[in-house]
C-alpha cells in the first residue's frame, strides 16, 4: 500500500498521531523540533494525507499525493522567507487574502511555512486573526525550531507537534536499509546527531568519517592561548566546510541556498560540541567509577583534566551550544570556547 508516510526515519508516535488526526485536523499545526530532524518532512507528508481523498489509504499513490510531494499542488502554498532572513507582513498580508479562498480542486487548502520561525511579529499579528476565526477549508501547517520562535498568542492557537532527534539504533538501521555497511551507518549516525535529514544528505561522504576523531582530538589541543584558540576554530570550520557543501543541494535560489547552509553549519557545530562535551563527561564520570560512551579511546587520556574541571568544561561546551543556536559569531564562539577550556579554572 502506498503511504504518504511510508519511508519516514524514526518518529512513529509523531506519525501515528498525525494519521489520527487527517480526518478531523485542527486549523493550525506547529512543527517544532532541531534542524534536519524530520519536521518539515513530516509536515509535508501530513498536507499529502490532508488533501488525499483516501486520506493516503490507497495501493498506489494518487496524484493529489504525488503533486504535494513534488511541490505543485494548486491547493498547498509554501510561504518562504523573501530575502535572506524573514517572513514579513506583506507576505502574511497576503496569506490572509488567499486564506479567503476556495480551495482549487481539494476540499482544503494548506499554508505550509517551512521556516515560520524567521516571522517577523509584525507577520505573526497579521495572521493572528485568521488564526482566531479560520475558514473551515484552511489549515495552516508552521514549522519551527521551538514555540519561542512566536508571539504566544500566535503558538497558543497552534496545535504543537513536536518532533525529537531518532534513536542512535533507528537511524543505522534505516541507514542499512538503504544500502550502506554497519560501519559506514553508524558513522554517518553519530555525524547527524539523530537528524535524518542531515543523514541522509552525507551518506557516502568520506569526510563523515573524521568528524568525530576531529572533535575528539580537540581537548588534547587546547592550551589558554587565544591564539590557539583561533586556530583550532578556524580548522573546525574549514573541515566541517565539506560536510556543508555536500548536505546541501545547489539546485535552489541564492537566498535559500545561503540559509540552508546555515543550517546545515549550525546542525554540524552542535552535533560536533556535543560529542566534544561527550569526552569531558566520560572523564568526569571515569574519575568518579561510572561508566564512559567514547570506549573506544585510551582511558588514559581522560585523566588529563580533574573531575572538576572536566564538569566545568562539559558545562561551557553546552554554553557555546545555546550561542550557535542564537546564531552568534561561531567562529568567534569556538575560539573563546578552546581558550577556555584550556584555562587553568
């Protein structure tokens, strides 16, 4: 049978939720969740199921469903940033006038936001009362990193969907499945950081291989130095430049490409903290008797730094995580965080 939610990596409470709601939806969804995790997947899935006169019970895929997956449905509207960073009132000026309209040839018709959280507020009040009182043919699909992203009233009249990392497991096995060795799988894995998007975009890239090692190596090359601090960031970006390069396909404007690239950089620079916050939380936790996740390296080497300061570094690693997030200078965060890491406090 043919699913419009068939090949989806992980997220089967998210996606059994939503096959409840096609046939009753709210007027509004909220996809929120960590870059490349699968939310705007999903949300284009559930608009596919949405407009589907078999709400995509079917053997063979309709071609309500194949229009929405290809991207020309009549009845979808994917509202993108204008320039390089957001939604602005007069594209939700213009929401608002098209909400007012029959669907085309569906019963319904679907706004999808693929970045709803570049909205200006000005934007946001503007579709804020089409939100309070919609035509029962509209459902509006936002797709966000976190409700934070909106005024609350505009979250509040959202049905929030929040879609979480995949398992370390789930995500080799789908890898497998789709015709990559266990060891390359479980590489491409720990790269993504349980993001399928980000997954699937580096499968067979060599680079993916070295990028934990990269990350790895860095409390071994630490000094207090802001010199070498500089230095160490600057390697990071320009390895981790491949990855991006790769991830992202240049079949897109000039604008989109740049902010998918942004992404995909600050997917990758978490992804690497996080493992690099993985080495100091082993060496705490060794010093202490409990257990490690990196097995693989030298115990040895976790006695280089106190339990103490190990806990210390871990926490201004996580620090440098809510600043990349924040969209902060990161090769900026990266040399400060080096140097301070091999300070003495």
């Amino acid at each position: 049978m043919s699913d419009p939610f068939g090949g989806v990596i992980g997220h089967e409470r998210v996606v059994d939720l939503l096959r409840r709601e096609v046939s009753a939806p709210a007027q509004a969804y909220l996809f929120t969740g960590p870059d490349s995790v699968g939310k705007g997947t999903l949300a284009v899935r559930f608009a596919a199921a949405l407009l589907c006169a078999e709400n995509g019970g079917h053997e063979v895929e309709c071609r309500s469903c194949r229009l929405v997956r290809t991207g020309v449905h009549p009845d979808v509207s994917v509202i993108e940033p204008e320039g390089a960073t957001s939604l602005g009132v007069d594209q939700a000026r213009a929401v608002v006038t098209r909400a007012s309209l029959r669907p085309v040839e569906s019963d319904r018709s679907i706004f999808l936001f693929p970045e709803a959280g570049s909205m200006t507020e000005q934007a946001a009040n503007a579709l804020l009362k089409t939100l309070e009182e919609p035509t029962a043919s509209v459902v509006f699909l936002l797709v966000a990193e976190s409700e934070d992203d909106f005024p609350a009233t505009v979250a509040s009249r959202c049905r929030t969907i929040h879609v979480g990392r995949v398992p370390l497991a789930t995500m080799v096995t789908a890898l497998e499945g789709r015709g990559m060795d266990r060891a390359a799988a479980e590489g491409v894995a720990i790269v993504s950081g349980g993001r399928p998007g980000l997954a699937l975009a580096l499968m067979g890239q060599p680079e993916v291989s070295r990028f934990r090692e990269l990350w790895l190596a860095i409390p071994a090359q630490v000094t207090p130095h802001p010199g070498d601090g500089q230095r160490l960031a600057s390697g990071v970006l320009a390895e981790i430049t491949p990855l991006v390069d790769q991830s992202v396909s240049g079949d897109m404007p000039k604008e989109a490409l740049q902010r998918a690239r942004r992404r995909a950089e600050q997917s990758l620079l978490v992804n690497g903290l996080e493992i690099l916050a993985s080495w100091y939380t082993d060496s705490a936790s060794l010093q202490m008797g409990g257990p490690v996740r990196n097995t693989d390296l030298a115990l040895g080497s976790f006695t280089d730094v106190s339990p103490r300061k190990a806990v210390a570094s871990a926490e201004k690693i996580l620090d440098a995580v809510v600043d990349i997030q924040a969209n902060l200078r990161r090769e900026l965060v990266l040399a400060n965080l080096f140097a301070g890491l091999g300070s003495e406090t």
